[in-house]
C-alpha cells in the first residue's frame, strides 16, 4: 500500500501514434507548431486542428513559473511525454507516490466526429499505455480513452484495456451531442460495472460547439468556463436522472475539478427533492458511488463535516501540466497544512482512490 496519485497525466507525442495499425496510417495526427510560440503546437487531425494542444514547456520554463506562483509544476518533457517511463518512475519515489492514475491530454478536447478515427486514435493511444504499464512494472495505471462514437468498438478496446493496466475509462462530461446520463452509454455502463471500472469523469469537454462557444473575447481559451463547470451539472445530473439506482456497483470520479462546488450541488439536490417528498441521505456520495479530486486550496475539513464525509475525497497532482490545478507535492501539502488527522489524510491520499480505482 502506499499514495495513490489520482489524477496525472500523459502529454502524446508522435510516438504515440507510431501504435496506429498499419491500415491505419491514414488517420496519423500531425503537429503544427506556430512560429510565435514555443510552449505548445497543434494537433492537426483530419485535416483541422483538433484536440488539446501539445505542450512543449522546457523545464527551464516550468523551473521559472515554479518560482512565480509558488506550486512546484516542473517536470522534463521525458517524464511528461513518458519517452522516459524510469524518469518518471524516479520523480514518483522523489514526491513520495506509489501510483499514478494515468489521464489524457489530446482528449480532453474533442479530437473527431467520424467514428473510423476515433476508434484508430483510441487504440492506439490504448496499445501505447498497455506497454507504459509494462515497463513501469504496474506503477503507471491508466484510464482507457474509447472510442465513443462507435459502441461496439468502444466495448471490444475496454476489454482489452481490463487486461492490459487500465483501471477505467476516461469520459467528458458532454461527448459530442451527448451528456453522461444519454441511454446511449448504458452498454458501456453495464458492461464497467462488470468489469469493476470506474468512470473518471476529469474536466474536459467532447462538444466542440460548446468549447468554441466559450472562447475569450480575444480569442483565446476559457477552461474555467469550457471544462470545469460541465463536470459541476454532470454530478447534478447523474444523481438527479437516478443513475445510480440504474447501476449500483458503478463508481463516478470527478477529476480536476477542486471539489469545493460539491455543497452546493447537494444543497441544488435537497432543495429540489424536498419539493416532491424525497429527502437526500447525509451520506448520498457514499451511497452512490461518488468520488471528487480535491485539490490545495480547498477547505477540506469543512468538505468532511459537510457533506461528503471521509470516504469520497481524493486528490492528484496534475502531473504532466502547468495549469491552475497542477502542484505536485500536493499530496505531502495536504498531510501538513490541510488541517485533517493523519486518518483522514490516508483516506484522500491512500484508501479512497484504491476504492474508486480498484487498486490492490
């Protein structure tokens, strides 16, 4: 047993797709790096840019914004991009972590609308973290990215992701025209449920319409508004369509979203069942399944008394970005200055995530 980091990252790199079947050769994703800007290049996929833009930090550059803002998010681009899977495997042991959870980058944006590049960019991004599983010797877990715009694929590379270090699937809480709670996902459900994988529901976003139609006024990008808020109504919503009820053994996380929004969700439930005689239970995360990634900055004690006791809190370092949530002693940071009890401290950091990812 030891500290399970819940929710890192990998950032792709041509490698990645060097796991493309051969008749699938036609579907490689393409850089594109603008010439006025060396912190990060472009995905060009079928033709468009697409998916979440590469980023090309030096660790120069993450040494300097360390120092700037206070929380440490410098990494190698080796360690980032897992050209070097035993470098990151040594930075692990330096910040006192047994297990990475391994997130997407490119994906986190919606990388196509046709099913047969979806399900090539999907198995190859799947193939490529069963061999980093491999030779990381079971450090680095990983949530398997489906091919969700065709079912039938989407189930047949789960399989494959059970048997090969995956311990769930990664989702977005809107998938092109489709929130979490679509009966279109119920097969996939059914069948994690089975499997015992969970669902990290990490801030993201699968719609490309609501993503552009987030932008800032000058152009550039609103996570705040295009990622964090979506996962916000997908807690409202899994809860409130009773999903649940539907699948009772099936674990959510909602990853990278700090988790202090979370009374406020419960408070919307109460509110609105009390209308129609039906009380929430005080332990309603617990009893559904739920889990939610803290992150430095919460208060987390009130979290505990509140509303979401010591069994569904977890937090991750951001592993492999440089944004408003990555702090990669955050799990050390929590146990001396989040003012919990050392327990309590071992739940977020130990039990709960290998409750929720089902680790040993």
């Amino acid at each position: 047993m030891g500290w399970v980091d819940a929710d890192a990252h990998v950032v792709e790199s041509p490698r990645t797709w060097d796991y493309l079947l051969p008749s699938e050769q036609k579907f490689r994703p393409m850089l594109f790096k603008p010439e006025d800007d060396n912190q990060k290049a472009h995905w060009v996929i079928d033709g468009k840019i697409r998916g979440l833009f590469r980023f090309t930090f030096s660790k120069e550059d993450l040494d300097k914004k360390s120092a700037a803002i206070g929380r440490d998010v410098s990494t190698t681009m080796a360690a980032r991009d897992l050209a070097d899977v035993a470098a990151r495997v040594r930075h692990m042991d330096e910040l006192g972590i047994d297990i990475q959870v391994l997130y997407p980058s490119i994906f986190l944006d919606q990388c196509t609308e046709r099913p047969d590049t979806d399900v090539a960019l999907c198995g190859a991004y799947n193939r490529w973290l069963a061999d980093v599983w491999k030779e990381s010797e079971g450090r680095l877990r990983w949530m398997a990215t489906l091919p969700l715009l065709s079912m039938a694929d989407a189930l047949d590379q789960l399989k494959f992701a059970k048997e090969n270090g995956a311990c769930g699937i990664f989702m977005r809480p809107l998938e092109g025209s489709r929130q979490v709670t679509d009966p279109y996902f119920f097969p996939m459900y059914e069948e994690a449920q089975k499997s015992d994988f969970c669902i990290g529901l990490h801030q993201s976003n699968g719609s490309a319409a609501a993503v552009d139609m987030m932008v800032n006024p000058d152009g550039s990008r609103d996570f705040f508004n295009q990622y964090r808020i979506f996962n916000v109504g997908a807690l409202f919503r899994i809860i409130n369509c009773g999903i649940p009820k539907l699948f009772p053994r099936l674990r959510f996380g909602f990853i990278e979203t700090a988790a202090s929004w979370v009374p406020w969700v419960i408070y919307e439930l109460r509110r609105r069942m009390e209308t129609v005689d039906n009380k929430l239970l005080d332990d309603l995360l617990e009893r559904c399944g739920i889990f939610v990634t803290c992150q430095i900055g919460d208060d987390v004690p009130y979290l505990i008394q509140s509303c979401m006791g010591e069994n569904t809190l977890m937090i991750g370092t951001d592993y492999g970005h440089a944004d408003a949530s990555t702090e990669l002693d955050a799990l050390t940071t929590l146990k001396n200055g989040g003012g919990i009890s050392a327990g309590q401290h071992k739940k977020i950091v130990e039990n709960n995530p290998r409750a929720f990812y089902g680790l040993v």
